[in-house]
C-alpha cells in the first residue's frame, strides 16, 4: 500500500469515525439513543482524535 494511499484511507476513517460519533451525540442528545453511555461516545471521539494523529505523522514524519 502507497503512503498517499494509506493517507487516504485513515482520513476516512477518521470521518467516518467523527461523524458516527457526532450522529450519535445528537441523537442522544435528542432522546433516541438513551441506552448508549457517553463512554461510548468518548471512544469514538478519542479513536478519531488518534486515527487524525496517526494520519498526520504518517504524511509528515514516516518517510520510508
């Protein structure tokens, strides 16, 4: 896998993961997901904050 590639593919994730919890908050938020703890919530947010980290440090900083 090529490094634009791999680029590529952990910025999606890192939207799909900010944007499955942002759906979630507000729907929670809005009383239709209630059962979903807000632990859950904190693991996505934190996953993408990472996956972002991650991303960044492989286009900058991995050069090989």
């Amino acid at each position: 896998m090529s490094q634009s590639s791999l680029n590529r593919r952990l910025i999606q994730i890192f939207g799909i993961l900010l944007g499955i919890s942002v759906a979630v908050w507000v729907l929670r938020g809005f009383g239709i997901l209630t059962f979903i703890p807000g632990g859950i919530i904190w693991l996505l947010l934190l996953g993408a904050i990472a996956v972002a980290i991650i991303s960044y440090a492989q286009r900058t900083w991995w050069r090989f």
